[in-house]
C-alpha cells in the first residue's frame, strides 16, 4: 500500500509520485522516502511488502562501516592497526610485506592489494575496490567483539534502532565473507541512523558522534567520490570499481543529486542515500535497473536519471 505523504503540497506530492512511478518501471521493489524523520513516501512492487527482505549487496559495506567505527571509539580495535595484529601472519599472499597495510586501509579501498591478496600498489595511496581485501573486515570485527558478526551487529548496532537484518555467509569472489539481507525499512533505518550521526530517538547509538563525519570523507588521493565503505558526491571527479588502470571520472558521482550526497550502494541498484541539507533519506531496493550505463556494482545510469526527477520535488 503505497504511502504518499502527509505533507500537503500538491507540486511537491506530484514531483514525487511521478519519481517513485518511474522507479517502479526500473525493475524495483521498494522504495522508502524519508523527510526528518518521517515516512513520506513508501512504495513495494513484485508482491514485497514491509517484511520482504533480500541481500543488499555492497549497500551492506557502509553498515559494516559503522559497526568497525563503534570497535573503534570504544577501543576494542585502532583503524592504524596492522591487519596482522588480528589476522595473524600469512592472511595475504603477500606476507613478507602485509604488515605495512592496516585495517584503516581496508576501509577506503585502498590496500594495495589484488583480489588474489597480492600486493601490487603501495597501501595507503591507490583506490581499489576489492571484495577479498574488504571481507578480512568481517574476521577482524569478530575477533575485536568476541562474538560472531551477528551476534556483535545486533548488540552494537541493529537492536537499538529494531533492524532486522542479517548477514549470510557469502563466497561470491571466492573468499569468505557476508552479505547482509534486510528489508527497505531496515535500509531506511540506517540511513536515518546515519543521517542523526549515530543517534536514534535522541540516544546515541555510536559512540563517537564524528564517525560518520569522517566516514564521508575521501580517504584516498585518486578517489575524492569514496570514504571508508561510502561512496561520496562531494567531489569534482571519482573512480569506479574496476582495474588499478581505470581512468577517473571527472564529474561528481551523481550529477544532479546535491553535493553533500552520500550513499550506500549495491549490486542491482540497491541504494541508500543521505542527503543531510535536505535531512533526507532515499531508499531502493530491487533488481538492476533496465536503463543502460554506469557501473552495476555501484553508481549506474538509473542514479543519474531518477535523481533527475528526485530534485524536482526537493525545490518545494
């Protein structure tokens, strides 16, 4: 049952209805829209409904962003770390030099490393998106809590702010790893978490309130679009997922979208995206959009196009 908003301004509800009337041509399922706070707009397709819940793909990246974030402001783990201080020597395949890369490193993409775990790049200085080196994250999040990354998600994270969601084990790129499955709502509810800087109903969840600050910020020196585990549309250029050799482009990440965007994104188009100007949250989950262009791990055409037709309701 579609939800349109209790905010009655007409140009406003019809910029809106003829967003999410779009996105429900583009292969989605849901679609969650939040204005400080509140729900102004919910839409499912395809038989989903509010307790439909599937994988979000890499949009899980900037959850796990901040539950190392909460390890690390309560001291359970430094970002300077070398991974072999949790791993253990010979997690790489590059052990005479994987000391040098620290989990900060792994955060931004940044570890010099290929997705065999060989070092190729000076760590600190190269962007890389690498689901092997990301997923060491999950082994070191585990060992920092004590407890298994369920178990340590919803105690520092999912339960204060009544996520459902749950990680399952994947081995997409051949390593292991997980995969978080929630629902559109969930998704909003971390997008809203993010937005409040990591408090929920006034309480704070994370620990350290500047997390997200430095989260959003470029973290590498050829990528101003990436932070650690979001993607940014703060800066004049980025580079997309894809070989050490792939040329940067030179726009920011979502044209038409506000500059303080920041988003969370996954495989078939699913997103959340913060947008703390406008104290906005956007929400969509479902399967790759048919409209062609982009890159379907991350930013792709359908972005661009539907924030074409988002911003003319964000004028009112």
């Amino acid at each position: 049952m579609p939800v349109e908003s209790s905010y009655r301004h007409e140009p406003f509800i019809n910029a809106l209805r003829a967003a999410l009337d779009w996105a429900g041509t583009q292969r989605s399922t849901a679609v969650v829209v939040l204005w400080r706070g509140r729900i102004v707009a919910e839409r499912y397709w395809s038989g989903w409904n509010t307790g439909t819940d599937s994988i979000i793909a890499s949009a899980g990246k900037s959850v796990l962003s901040a539950l190392i974030g909460q390890l690390s402001v309560t001291g359970r783990l430094a970002l300077d770390d070398p991974v072999t201080r949790w791993l253990g020597a010979g997690w790489s395949r590059s052990p005479s030099t994987e000391s040098r890369i620290t989990l900060r490193d792994l955060l931004s993409m940044s570890s010099g490393l290929n997705d065999s775990l060989q070092l190729v790049a000076q760590p600190g200085n190269r962007f890389y998106y690498n689901n092997p080196a990301y997923y060491q994250l999950f082994q070191v999040a585990q060992r920092a809590s004590g407890q298994d990354i369920n178990t340590a998600s919803r105690s520092l994270l999912f339960d204060a702010i009544g996520m459902s969601s749950t990680w399952r084990l994947s081995f997409d790129t051949g390593e292991p790893g997980f995969i978080l499955s929630a629902t559109a709502r969930d998704m909003a509810r971390y997008g809203l978490l993010s937005l409040s800087k990591g408090r929920w109903n006034g309480t704070a969840v994370l620990s350290d309130s500047t997390w997200f600050d430095r989260s959003w910020r470029f973290s590498t020196p050829d990528n101003a679009g990436y932070g650690y585990l979001w993607w940014l549309n703060s800066g004049a250029s980025y580079r997309m997922p894809g070989p050490y050799v792939l040329p940067t482009v030179q726009a920011p990440l979502i044209p038409s979208a506000p500059s303080d965007l920041v988003a969370a994104l996954g495989k078939g188009d699913k997103k959340i995206y913060v947008i703390p100007s406008l104290q906005v949250v956007v929400v969509r989950h479902g399967e790759e959009a048919d409209v062609a262009g982009g890159n379907p791990l991350a930013v792709s055409a359908f972005d661009e196009q539907w924030w074409q037709r988002l911003k003319v309701a964000t004028r009112y």
